[in-house]
C-alpha cells in the first residue's frame, strides 16, 4: 500500500464514517465504512489497519454510552460467546470460506428485515432467550473476526426485546468494546501492519473525536422509532454489501 493522499483522505474518511455510526448507534455496523477503504487497499491490510482504531473509537464511544446504558442481564449472556466466537474465527480464519459466510448471513439478516417490514415495522417485543443470546454472540464473534461484520447477529437478538434507544446503543458499545480489544492481537497477527500501515493508522486516530461526537449528537436527534427504523435500514445495507462480497469473491475465482 502506497500512503499518498488519496489514501490518506480515504481511509479518514471510511474511519470517520465507522466512528459516526459508532456515535449514533453503538456499533455494529463498521462493515458501512470498509467499502472506502477497499478502494486503496485490501481486505487483510484493511483488518490490520482497523484492529487497534476499533478499540480506540470504542474507548471514546464509552464516554458517551455509559454504565447506566448498558443491558448487564444480556451482556452477561452474550459476552461468554461472543469469546468463543472470536477464538473460534481466528482459529479458522484461514481455512473458512468467507465468501459463503457473507452470502449466509446476508441471507439471514435480510429475512430477518423482511419479516419486520411484513409486520408493518413494529417490533415485536421478546422475551430474553439465554440460547438466543449465546447463539448470537458465538455468531458475532466469528462473524466479527473474518469479515468484521458482527453487528447483524447481535441486532437480531437485541432489536425484538424492545430495549430503550440508549439501551440498545450503549450495550451494543460494550459488546463490541469488548469484541474488538480481544481480537486487536489475533487481527494483528494475521495482518502484520508494515510502517505505512502504522503511520496511517495514526493519522485517522485524528477522525474518532469528531466522528464519534457527531453520531452522538444524532442518537440524540433520534426518537425510539427512528432510530429502530434507521438500525433495520442499516442491516439492510450491511446484507447487501455481504452479499455483493460473497458472489463476486465466486465470480471472480
């Protein structure tokens, strides 16, 4: 990777839309910003370049999304799995076909959508399900891990149980404050970020103040429904950009 200017506004900008959508939403759906950042370098050089930023943005996201917005009962069940989701995704990094498990999930995350337009776009409030909640977060992990797409599972289990828009946000924040501290080393490993790389990553730690400062101001923005509406829009996107990854990954093998 060539460190111009070209790439040095790109990936700014591609990191700033990440720490946004951190502000707004919690996390959950960095996969909206890795598009720009494929147009100057690849995937895995991506990764090694995202892997320390994550837990940077995190760490500030929590100043605004704060022990009191956190869902403890839910965390403390899908924590446990969202650990052996990421071990079990570096473990298999390398012998996984990604291209199968973005079609898979973009397969699932857009019915899961289907069904709550079919309702009308309510929600259907349920009841917290232990299995639910360890299914997702062993899911998220892996998913998380080999393609850093981790927020549909974890949407699917916290959207239906109806939590309050802070709720959502800052429990999302820490699961994923916690996901990205834990495979920061193994993305690392994998990567093995060169010097242009690590100068970058330096010059995009400038983004995540503002980035996250500015999501935060449109969460407040947001009422209930709107920001349920604009997360099930999200995961829209997020499908679709799945499923673009996996069918031209087989196309163009």
């Amino acid at each position: 990777m060539e460190l111009n200017l070209v790439t040095v506004l790109v990936a700014f900008a591609g990191v700033f839309l990440i720490c946004f959508m951190k502000g707004a939403f919690g996390g959950g759906f960095a996969i909206v910003g890795i598009p720009l950042l494929s147009t100057v370098m690849d995937p895995v050089t991506a990764g090694g370049l995202l892997a320390p930023l994550f837990v940077a943005m995190d760490l500030f996201s929590l100043r605004y999304w704060k022990p009191s917005t956190w869902s403890k009962p839910d965390l403390r069940l899908l924590v446990p799995g969202l650990v052996v989701g990421i071990g079990a995704g570096y473990l298999l990094f390398r012998v996984l076909d990604h291209r199968a498990i973005a079609i898979l999930m973009a397969a699932i995350t857009l019915v899961f959508v289907g069904l709550w337009f079919a309702r009308g776009g309510e929600v259907v409030v349920r009841p917290r399900s232990s299995p639910k909640a360890i299914a997702a977060g062993v899911t998220s992990g892996i998913t998380t891990m080999v393609a850093h797409s981790g927020g549909p599972p974890l949407a699917m289990y916290l959207l239906p149980l109806g939590l309050s828009k802070q709720v959502y946000a800052g429990t999302t924040s820490l699961f994923f404050t916690v996901g990205n501290l834990l495979k920061a080393a193994p993305w690392l490993l994998l990567a093995k970020p060169t010097g242009t790389v690590w100068s970058l990553m330096a010059i995009c730690l400038l983004a995540i103040p503002s980035g996250v400062w500015l999501g935060w101001r449109l969460h407040a923005r947001l009422d209930q429904r709107q920001l349920y509406t604009a997360c099930y829009g999200l995961l829209v996107i997020t499908a679709i950009k799945l499923l673009w990854d996996g069918v031209s990954g087989y196309l163009g093998s």
